[in-house]
C-alpha cells in the first residue's frame, strides 16, 4: 500500500494495541516503512516496534488509563519527557511511561523498541513512587535492570517459545521486577522526614514486617519481642501514624494478595493459596478484608483485571 496509508495502519495498530497516543511523523508518511509485532503474557500486552522516526504522545491526562509502559530500545536512539523531565534514551537502555499523564516521545532515528505494557497495581504499592523515574533513561548495565532487560527482551521478541502458563509466570515475574526497579531508582526521593531516634525504630519495625509478611504468626507482640520493648510502647511508637501495626500488617498482606492475583489471573494459585501465601490463615477472613479494602470480592477483583486487559 502507499507510504501514507501504511503510516496511518501503523498508527492505528498502535493505537489499538499499546494506547489511544497521538502520532507524527517529522519526515512525513509519503515513504514510511514499519513493523509491529504484538502478544500477550499474563496481564502484559506485548509490542515489537520497528519504524522511520515518529512520534509518539499523549497531550492530556486519562486518568481512567491505569496502565505503565516498561520501554527497551533496542536500536536507535529516542527522547522521553514526562513529569517535567526530559532524557535521551539509547540503545541498550530502559524507561518507564505511565500513560495516564501526558508524555512525548520521540525517536529521532529509525528504531526498535520493545514496550510491555502492564496495569499500574501490579506493582503493588510500589506504584506511587512510579513517577521518580518517569522521563528518565534507566542505564541496564548494573542493578536490578540488568536482570529485568533480558526478561523484558525475551518476552516481548518470542524468540523462545513458552507454555501459557509459564508465560503467565514470567510476567509476573516481570511485574515484581519492575516494581524493585522502582524502589531501588527512587530511593529516598521524596522522603523529606529527618531521621530521629523514632523514625529510625518505625523504619526498623516496616522492615520487619516485610521481611515476615508471609509469616501467619506475625502479630504485634511478635514484633515487640523481636525488637525488644513492650507491646504497650510499640503501640504508642504508632499513635502518631495514620493506621495501627494490626492495621498496617493486615493493608500490606492485603496489597501483596490483590497484586498476586492481578498479575497471575486464573493460571496462578486458587485464591485460598494466594490468601494462605501471605499469611492469612482463614479463607472467609481473608474475603471479608479484602472486599473492605478494595470494594469487591478476590474474584471479582481477579475477573475485573482480566476483562480490563482483554482491551
């Protein structure tokens, strides 16, 4: 077909697979050459991008959007700008997107890109620090994106051929890679609290508890004898938090439950497994709270997300 109707094809493929982006091309679409290749694994939809230079954007906010972009160039070089950064993107290296706030990104030679998009709870709670490394290049030479660059490649090229299931399971792998990426980048970045000999202890007992969050025995009075004081003062540490150690152990087991199940679907462990996993101990419990926090029932929450990553 001519060069501008492929342009425009590839546009809406783009549109239809990754988001509802804007897209220009600076050297026009009389001549536009381009491939995109697409699938799916687990709650990840997987793209390909091979083109002449373009751009792709998103001018306005759509909040209802939800979903993050996890971007490897492959070859080429780009630009990304979100958030009030701008940073050059190079072969060999890693961004983040999340497309419910305005991005641009340009490539300014022609390129391959692999982008996995994915939904923004996956990461758990993770997710709301998302927006440190928004416009920034990730260099995958060391750290945590070292080991998510050639699972992210492998998955998105299909150069090896995976059962749906441990498809499945390599997303969600992906998805709690990605989320480390976010807390190792983001560090302390917005954490303008000084340290005190209280913010240290508080520090110390969150730490506590994810290391044990799996643990059915983790109690408030377990982690008072682990640190050594009395039930009442670690009480009274909290007085001027906004939840309880009770409050806080059940939000963070809660979390970790709805993220397993959003990013494993129906090929991972039945509900009960999952809810046993993080230490809940009873099945109707563990509805009951679940639904108090996110407004639905696990398996509503499970069926929501798969319906949701069908379009």
């Amino acid at each position: 077909m001519p060069g501008a109707d492929r342009a425009r094809e590839w546009e809406r493929a783009v549109r239809r697979r990754l988001a509802p982006v804007e897209m220009t091309f600076p050297a026009g679409t009389a001549g536009f050459r381009g491939t995109l290749g697409s699938g799916d694994a687990g709650r990840l939809r997987l793209l390909s991008m091979r083109a002449a230079p373009l751009r792709l954007s998103r001018p306005a906010p759509a909040a209802e959007d939800g979903r993050l972009v996890l971007l490897v160039q492959q070859e080429g070089t780009g630009a990304i700008r979100q958030d009030g950064r701008e940073d050059v993107v190079r072969s060999g290296q890693l961004a983040l997107l999340d497309l419910s706030r305005p991005f641009a990104l340009d490539q300014h030679t022609p390129f391959h890109l692999y982008a996995l998009r994915m939904p923004e709870r996956s990461l758990g709670p993770s997710a709301r620090r998302v927006r440190h490394l928004t416009g920034r290049a990730i260099p995958a030479g060391e750290g945590v994106a070292a080991l998510l660059r050639p699972l992210a490649t492998g998955l998105a090229s299909g150069t090896t051929a995976f059962a749906d299931h441990v498809k499945d399971r390599l997303a969600g792998h992906l998805a709690d890679l990605v989320a480390t990426l976010v807390d190792e980048q983001a560090g302390g970045q917005g954490d303008s609290t000084p340290d005190t000999p209280r913010t240290l202890l508080l520090a110390a007992i969150r730490a506590h508890i994810e290391a044990h969050l799996r643990d059915p025995a983790l109690s408030p009075a377990r982690i008072a004898e682990a640190h050594g004081f009395s039930l009442r003062y670690l009480h009274a540490l909290f007085e001027d938090e906004d939840t309880t150690v009770h409050r806080l152990i059940q939000q963070r087991r809660i979390e970790e439950c709805a993220r397993e199940l959003l990013r494993r679907g129906r090929a991972g462990r039945t509900i009960s497994a999952v809810a046993r996993g993080w230490g809940f101990k009873n099945a109707a419990h563990f509805s009951r709270v679940f639904k108090s926090v996110y407004g639905c029932s696990p398996s509503e929450w499970r069926d929501a997300a798969a319906k949701e990553d069908a379009s």
